[in-house]
C-alpha cells in the first residue's frame, strides 16, 4: 500500500516561525527605543534572542528578563515592560505569514485524498494561535502539541499518537519538517519516510543569526528521503508515493 498521510512540523516548515519572532522581537525594541529605553534597537533584539536561547522560544516572561537588566526603578521599569508587550503583540496579532506555497500545496494534498497532520513540540494554545493567525485551522485532518503526549520529538510518542489517531502505518506515512535531529530522526526511528524542508532550516538559522543567537541542535546521523527546497516540491513526490 502506498502513502496514506503527511505529517508536517508547523513551525519554520508550514510558516516562517523564526522570521515572525524576530520582526516581533524588533517591533517591540523599536517601541522602547522610541520612548527612551536607554539602549539600541539592535542590542535589545539580541538580548530578547538571549533569554530566547536560555528559555526557549515560548518563555513567558521575555520583557521582564530583558528589561530587569537595566535596574531601572520600578515604575519605569514597569512601564517599558507593558509597552513592549503590547507592541509585540500588536506586531504578533497582524498575522503569522505561511510560507507563500503552503496553503497551495495543503490544498492540493487534500484533493489526493491523503490525511494531513501537524506534529510539533509546541504548546497547544500558541499552536492553534498560530494555524488561526496564519488561517490554517481548517487545512488539517490533527494537531498533536507538545499537551498530548508531553513529549518533545524526536521522542516517538508524537509520531505514534498521530499514526493511532489516524489509523495509518508508519510505514505509509511521511514527515516534513526543518528539524533533522528531532523532525527527521523521530519519523525515521518509527520507519516513516522523512522529507527535510531545507528552505525552512535554512529560513531558521538565518533569522536567528540576525537576533545573535546560534542554536546547537540535535546531532543525527538520519538522511533523510527526500529534500524539498520550496513546498511546492512536494506534491509531485507525494503524487509517486502513492502509486
């Protein structure tokens, strides 16, 4: 039999994760410049890349790390804090851009009659964020986060619950995704096809470069099947997997 399923990683292979935390990250210093933040546009964009690096990319609590620095007083201190916040998430709120292929290549998938998934590490509410701000939450057949398994790939718990959830084999499904030792080496230990999205690797470590922030990743030594360069790649090997 043939493939039956996609699983895609969401962040950095179906949108431009990495670039929307550094305009985001910019928004907010450039708010702070302007109101008199004793500091660059640049070296506050690297320090909010910094507690990136220590915390992930998720943390809560980034503006108070970068600001708390300063020891401003408290008011002041206070006030920068919320106007960074608010430019960020006016900067975050205006739209998660996909990749400018992804809703082609989702919708032309759909028509092959294949079931589409989301396998990320990332927490369920800034997940579906996500897919809303980026207008994909009708695109997938499953969205596994890090909530329902509490396991970050390359774990196999991810992959295995998306296979049960969706009656499939591993060995008739593939994954996509940016990541080579958690996205490619997870898939590839349940015996799925691994498609590395090159483009969105490639995507990543520039945009963190530009926040100054160089992030070791899971070595592997997985190669996987496939390369795709651009998304729309994808479709035409699918289309041969399927015969």
């Amino acid at each position: 039999m043939g493939l039956e399923a996609v699983f895609f990683d969401l962040d950095n292979t179906l949108i431009d994760y990495a670039g929307y935390k550094l305009r985001t990250a910019t928004a907010a210093a450039e708010e702070l410049v302007r109101r008199g933040f004793p500091d660059t546009v640049e070296n506050i964009v690297m320090k909010i890349f910094d507690v990136y690096d220590r915390h992930g990319m998720e943390y809560q609590k980034t503006m108070y790390a970068v600001i708390v620095q300063y020891c401003l007083k408290m008011r002041e201190a206070e006030m920068f804090q919320q106007a960074a916040i608010i430019e960020y998430n006016r900067a975050k709120f205006a739209g998660i851009p996909p990749y400018p292929e992804a809703h082609g290549v989702l919708s032309e998938l759909r028509k092959m009659r294949l079931k589409l998934a989301i396998v990320t590490d990332g927490p369920r509410n800034k997940v579906f964020q996500r897919l809303l701000l980026a207008r994909m939450e009708n695109s997938l057949d499953l969205v596994v986060t890090n909530d329902d398994t509490m396991q970050a790939k390359p774990h196999r718990a991810p992959f295995r619950f998306a296979l049960k959830r969706l009656h499939v084999k591993a060995q008739n499904a593939m994954m996509v995704g940016d990541l080579m030792g958690r996205d490619m080496e997870g898939a590839h230990r349940l015996g799925m096809l691994t498609c590395h999205a090159v483009y969105g690797d490639t995507d990543r470590r520039v945009n963190e470069r530009k926040g100054g922030m160089v992030k070791k990743e899971l070595a592997t030594s997985v190669v996987p099947n496939f390369r795709i360069n651009r998304l729309k790649e994808l479709p035409p090997i699918v289309a041969g997997l399927m015969k």
